[in-house]
C-alpha cells in the first residue's frame, strides 16, 4: 500500500512540484529527527519520472547551484548482472597485502583487483586495456541514466553487536583547499600519490569510493526506503554488504538537496580526494573529472563504526621509549594481554604500551604533564614523543600489530583507544583537525560495487 507521502506526490499537478518537493524535504528532516514512519520513494512504477522532468533540474548542470556541497547522481557502470558481485570485488587497494591480492584475484580473471591494484612491468597500460576490454566484452555495463546506488552493510561490531548501516554513491564536486564545503578530519601523513594518479590518468575512471560523512540531520532516514537491487554478498570478514539503484528524479533530487544543507567531512580517501583534485586540473577536457565518487553516510554513532590504528616504533629502543612515555603517563604492568584488551583500555582509560615478546604496560594519562593537549590518544602520544627521536608506522587490529612485533622490524607498538563518534562531531562543527591516522572506519568499503567514468 502507498504511504500518503507517495500518494500525496503522485497527484499533485505539475506546476506545485516544485512546493511538493520543498514539503517532501521538510518532512525527511522532520522524520530524521523524530525516527518517525519510513519515507516511500523509489519504487519506479509510484512516481513517473514525466511528472518532475520540467521542474527538476537537468543533471548536465548542478542540481542546487547556490548550495554546497555539491553531490549528484552519475550514470554508473556496474558489473553484468550475470556476474557474481562476492567473485569480482573486493577490499579497499590499501589494505591488501600482497596475499590478499593474489586471493582477490583468483575467485576471477574479471575480479577489480586486475584493474585496480594493477601488477607487471606496465601495470597502468595493462589495467587500461583491460578496463575498456571488460566494457567492449559486456563485463562491465553502463547504466542508461543517472542515479544514485545505496549501499548498506550488516556486520557484528568488536562489541558484539548487531549493526546495520546505509549511506550512499554519487558523484561529490571536487573543492579548493581551502573549501569550506568538503573538509578533511585529520591531517594527512606524506604519501607517494603517483600510483592513484597514474591510474586515474590510464583509466580515465574512478574505481573506488572515498568516504564522506554528511552533517545533515535526517540523511538516514531518506535512505531507508529500498531501491532497485542490484546484487549482496558476504565477505571474507562475514559483512554483508547491499547494493541497490536510486534512479527516480525526484528521490535523487531530496538526496542532493539534503547532502548540500552541511558540510562533508572526508573520512576515508584524502589522498585519493587530493589526487582527484590534481586530475581535474590537468584534464581540462573531461567535464565529469571535476567530481569524485563518493559513498556518504549520516555522522551519526548509529551509522558509524570506529576503531583505533594503533602505533609501531621503531629508531628508538623499548627502554627510551618507555623512560620518555614516564614523563607524561602513569606506568603499571599488565598481567597479560588478551584479545579484549581494547575494551580494557576503553575501561579502564589507558592505553597499552607492548614490548616485542607481548608483555604490556598500561599508560595512563598524567593530567598535569598533559594540561592544554588534546584528549585524543594520538594527540597525546604525538606530544609526549615529540622530543625523542623516532619512526612511527600505524597498523589497525591487535593480531596484525602483534605480526608486525614478531618481524623484529619494531622495538614496540603502542594500542590507542577508538576515537568515539562524539569527537569527530565535534572536530567537524569546530572545524579542527584530529593527528595523522586518529581514526579507522570499519567496515571497509568494497571496490567494484560501481565504477565511474570520467570520460563520458
């Protein structure tokens, strides 16, 4: 049965749409607010897409040309829907070891790895060819329209919780630097950004999404509607992830307006947002070049899930470190070091010191060595260290920090506490920035669910 929204929508004349518009936009912000009744529309046969095409503004020009930022849907090229999305997708390319490609790569000669973390003596050349193969084969299918792709993921949180999130793929307008519209959440480390460059130059393309997080109140709600699905699958770490097609116009256009009401806040990809700004600059040809593909979801805790990249030392020894770390935090032994130490520390409000045979010791904060710095771990340890000469590495998840130890690469690893979903709140309203590496969003986003192209 069709909500009185929808019902509402279908038999205004078309001269009020654009009111019906404005009303549909105040009552999504509304229902954000109040969690109330679901909104219902994206069911191609509710609303004819003839009823908004004189209204709603064409998408070869922006959507809300005095409102920033600007997000829009894009004509997608998607895998065949004969193609089995859990065979040609996978991970984010900078968090694949070299085994985790070769695995990737073997479930199909078509999985996006071979384009998107391309290997060989011409590794960008390859991956072009390959691409526009995949395309001339039937591989990869354009979509007919514009549109918008939902993306929804259900995984069980370190906490062992039930989670269930939604955000959405369009198209984000590259800004200036110093743009107010589109902002980072924490400074960058330096990073050789030829290789994401090269690709894009080859590849005339945007294989992967970066992550944004929208300060717009009620963005979650407009989104829990279904759209046309496309495809589901688990992944290696049991996250179920969801794709489904937003390609009504006047869906799409509540999506927009929402979405360019606040900031966007990169969470995820500021290198490759960066190396996107370096492209568009370079080719001035490609009009579809000034935006990079997006996922964006509500900065909400319900729709996030954070945890901590932890530090790996090393051009200093364990005792230097540790006689420095005394100066600024209260030191006690920790009887052993098990799987929840995480939650421990949330706890217990510590971080965790570890020597290369596992042993740990818990730091915890003294207030007058650290009045005036800023109640982050990473700005904490950023601090305390700045005096004692070292490398830092950053590596998320216990086990894998415990592998690294084990190489002897390192005299010691420090785990931090998640940085809470209120902090990033407030970072964002405040305009600050967190220190390099403060965040790891999770889950990760898969690469392949949609592709797209800058040369159209």
């Amino acid at each position: 049965m069709r909500s009185a929204n929808t019902n509402y929508l279908s038999q205004t004349k078309r001269d009020d749409q654009q009111l019906a518009m404005q009303q549909l936009l105040q009552q999504t912000q509304v229902l954000g607010r109040e969690k109330a009744k679901r909104l219902h529309l994206d069911r191609k046969e509710l609303l004819a897409s003839n009823l908004y095409s004189d209204r709603l503004p064409k998408y070869d020009r922006p959507c809300h040309p005095l409102s920033v930022p600007q997000f829009l849907p894009f004509q997608a090229l998607r895998y065949s829907p004969e193609i089995s999305l859990a065979d040609v997708c996978s991970a984010p390319y900078d968090v694949q070891s070299d085994a985790d490609r070769a695995a990737f790569a073997s479930r199909s000669e078509h999985n996006i790895v071979n384009i998107d973390l391309p290997v060989g003596d011409e590794p960008y050349r390859e991956a072009a060819k390959r691409f526009k193969s995949w395309q001339d084969n039937g591989v990869l299918v354009l979509d007919e329209t514009p549109s918008f792709t939902l993306y929804r993921m259900k995984f069980t949180d370190s906490e062992g919780k039930t989670r269930q999130t939604v955000g959405i793929i369009g198209a984000l307008k590259i800004e200036p630097p110093d743009s107010q519209e589109v902002l980072p959440h924490e400074q960058t480390t330096p990073k050789a950004k030829t290789d994401r460059l090269e690709l894009t130059r080859a590849t005339h393309a945007n294989l992967s999404p970066i992550w944004g997080l929208s300060l717009t109140s009620g963005l979650t709600t407009a989104l829990v509607e279904p759209g046309e699905s496309l495809g589901a699958f688990t992944d290696e770490h049991n996250v179920q992830h969801i794709v489904e097609r937003v390609s009504n116009k006047a869906r799409c256009a509540v999506i927009s307006k929402l979405i360019s009401q606040s900031p966007v806040v990169i969470a995820d990809g500021h290198h490759r947002y960066a190396i996107s700004r370096t492209f568009n600059a370079e080719a001035t040809n490609l009009a579809e070049a000034n935006s990079v593909m997006c996922y964006i979801n509500e900065l909400v805790d319900e729709q996030l899930s954070v945890a901590a990249i932890h530090r790996l030392y090393s051009g200093a020894s364990y005792d230097d470190l540790k006689a420095t770390l005394a100066k600024f935090f209260e030191i006690r032994p920790i009887a052993k070091v098990t799987d929840t130490i995480i939650s421990e520390m949330t706890q217990n409000q510590h971080m965790t010191l570890i020597a290369v045979d596992g042993s740990g010791l818990a730091l915890t904060p003294k207030p007058k060595e650290l009045s005036g710095v800023r109640q982050l771990d990473s700005a904490l340890l950023e601090h305390a260290l700045q005096n004692c000469a070292h490398e830092v590495s950053y590596q998320h998840g216990l086990s894998e920090v415990r592998q690294q130890l084990a190489t002897k690469k390192y005299t010691a690893a420090v785990l931090i506490r998640p940085v809470s979903v209120a902090e990033i709140q407030r970072t964002a309203h405040e305009g600050l920035l967190m220190p390099p590496k403060s965040t790891f969003f999770t889950p990760k986003l898969q690469t392949g669910l949609v592709i797209r192209q800058l040369n159209l």
